[in-house]
C-alpha cells in the first residue's frame, strides 16, 4: 500500500507540473495572439518571461521526478 501511495504521491506532482507548463504556454499563446487585450501586463515581453521561468522551472522538476522518483522505492 504504501509503494501505492508513493507512486501516486510522484504522480500527482507530475501531473501538477504538467498542468503548470500547460497553463503558462496557454497565457503565452494569449499574449503572442492578442496582447492589446490584456490591460494589467503593458510590458508584454517581460509577462511572456514569466510563463517561460514557469515552463523551464516545471519541466526542471518533472526531471528531478524523473531521475530520482520514478524507479520502485526499496527499502
């Protein structure tokens, strides 16, 4: 049961980095399509940098779970 919850545990921060990534590369497409529609961000380019560091940053840490979580735990 506990390797279970292991892999759900790793699993679930996958997939949390995953939707992370996927919601930035949205905000990106949003900004590259129509950034005269978003008022609060007048620097466009320093808002797109944003979605980027969280890009490179989730994609880092689906490396790390990668490398060092997705083998089978032993005790």
């Amino acid at each position: 049961m506990s390797c279970n919850l292991r892999q759900q545990t790793v699993d679930a921060l996958r997939a949390e980095a995953q939707g992370s990534i996927q919601k930035a590369r949205v905000n990106v497409e949003v900004y590259l399509h129509n950034p005269v529609g978003i008022g609060e961000h007048s620097d466009v380019l320093s808002a797109i940098q944003v979605q980027l560091d969280v890009i490179s940053e989730q994609e880092e840490r689906i490396q790390v779970l990668d490398k060092y979580f997705n083998e089978p735990h032993t005790h």
